[in-house]
C-alpha cells in the first residue's frame, strides 16, 4: 500500500507504539525494534510525538541538530550515512531541552496535526511512531492526521508484566476499538531481569500479565523483553544494542518481534 499523496506518499507502512502509562519503556523498545528492522535490511523511520518526554533523540545519539526545510517540508535527522534510520522528533522544535511544554490542548494539537503532515520522509518501509503514554486528544491529532495521508496499518501496545500496567493497556485496548485501529500486538516490557554475572532471568515483577491480556482481549502476543544492563547502558551510550550484543536473548527477542511485526503488516 502506497501512501494517498503528501510527505507519506513513499512509505509503505506506518505504525504506532502505545502504552497506557509512562515508564513502561514505549520509547526504549520503538528504538530497538527501528535498529532491528534497519539491521533486517529496512529504510526505517521514527516519528516521535511525544511531546512530554521526547528521549529518542538521545537513545540514537542525534543530539539536538539544526532542522532544514526543503520544499515539501522539513528534512528528518539521519543516523547513519546510509540514510536507513530517519527520525524526526519533537525535541528537535522545542528550543530549550530542559523547557516543561505547558500547553493547552488545542495548541498541542495544532503541533502535532503540522508534525505529522510536515516531515519529508522520502522512501521508507516502516515508520514508527512514537506517541506519549495514555488516550488523549494528541493521540486522536495522530492519528486523525495520519488517515488523512496514509493508512496506518495499526499498532503495537507495551506493558510491563504487573496488573497496575495491563490494566491500563485496557484501556488503550477500547482505544484503539474505538477508532477502527487494528491492534498488531502486545509486548511484555522489563519481563524479568538478565544478570550481568551469570544471564539467569528473575522476576523481580509478576510475570505474563501481557500474556494473558492478550489472550483475554484476542490480541497476537509478540513476546517479551527483560530488563537488561546491557541493552540499558546502550540506550544511556546511544549505542546500537543489536550491533554490540548480537548474541544476547535480549537480542533475539526484540528480533522476534521486529520479524512478527515485519509477517503482520505485510500480511493483514
């Protein structure tokens, strides 16, 4: 499926990254699963509207460039000088990192609604959208502006193992009932912890909450991922994980879920 017109017209497929609550590691995972489609060969970008908490450009180790305009709009950030992984971010607008954004709705959505329609993404197989935690009116201005441009092909819902989180994965569940977004799957974020020493796996939450949610809601279960030092410390270094760890279960099992994903999107 190619794009009805605009920045989109040259990408395949979008999809959004959802989580009912913050801390569940929404933007950790976008960025890992983005390096292992670029490392399955794929013209990836990230779109990143959280506009509370933008962290991806630090986890991709992009800093805060200077944002070009060309004709159609504005140019993403590259990371790499084969122009595989592009990421726009609304960190790169706000002029003071450490500014709180205090706005009202509507101002937010306005941003949003011109971030979404104005970025000069060029081909690309999967952009990634990275959206902030909860149901409110800027997930609606996503997606709402996304439609207008492209068909979104759905998304993927992050929780950690404990009921606190699948609860509120619920509600992102009605969420995305509610406005006709098909739901790609759930993934158990921080299911367990790696030790350094010995790469024994314990629970230090519950565990197979996201599991279960998705066989009581009829989701796909995609997998899940544990705490991990390793992965944490690249994502603190801006380091790609999937380049330094290969062999890690941490590895294959964020590989996994890029593959499913891959299978699913281009099989609905």
């Amino acid at each position: 499926f190619i794009g009805k017109g605009g920045n989109l017209a040259q990408v395949q497929h979008v999809v959004l990254i959802l989580s009912g609550k913050g801390g569940v590691g929404k933007s950790t995972l976008t960025t890992e699963l983005a390096l292992a489609l670029r490392h399955a060969g794929k013209k990836v970008g990230i779109l990143d509207v959280d506009l509370c908490g933008p962290s991806i450009p630090r986890m991709l180790s992009v800093g805060k460039p200077e944002v070009h305009q060309c004709d159609s709009g504005w140019v993403p950030v590259y990371t790499d000088a084969q122009k595989s992984l592009a990421l726009m971010s609304i960190g790169f607008l706000l002029e003071d990192p450490d500014e709180a954004v205090v706005w009202r709705g509507p101002k937010k959505t306005a941003l949003i609604g011109q971030f979404v329609s104005d970025v000069a993404w060029g081909e690309l197989d999967v952009l990634l959208v990275d959206t902030p935690p909860g149901t409110s009116d800027e997930h609606l201005a996503v997606l709402e502006n996304l439609k207008k441009q492209h068909k979104v092909d759905g998304a993927i819902l992050i929780t950690t193992p404990q009921a606190v989180s699948t609860g509120d994965v619920r509600r992102e569940i009605t969420f995305c009932k509610k406005t006709g977004l098909r739901i790609l799957g759930i993934v158990e974020n921080m299911s367990g912890f790696v030790c350094p020493h010995c790469s024994e796996c314990s629970n230090i939450f519950s565990k197979g909450g996201g599991e279960e949610l998705a066989k009581l809601t009829g989701s796909v279960y995609l997998g899940s991922v544990p705490l991990d030092p390793l992965l944490t410390t690249s994502i603190e270094e801006g380091k790609d994980f999937i380049q330094t760890f290969p062999d890690s279960a941490t590895f294959s099992a964020i590989n996994s879920i890029a593959q499913t994903l891959l299978t699913s999107i281009q099989d609905p």
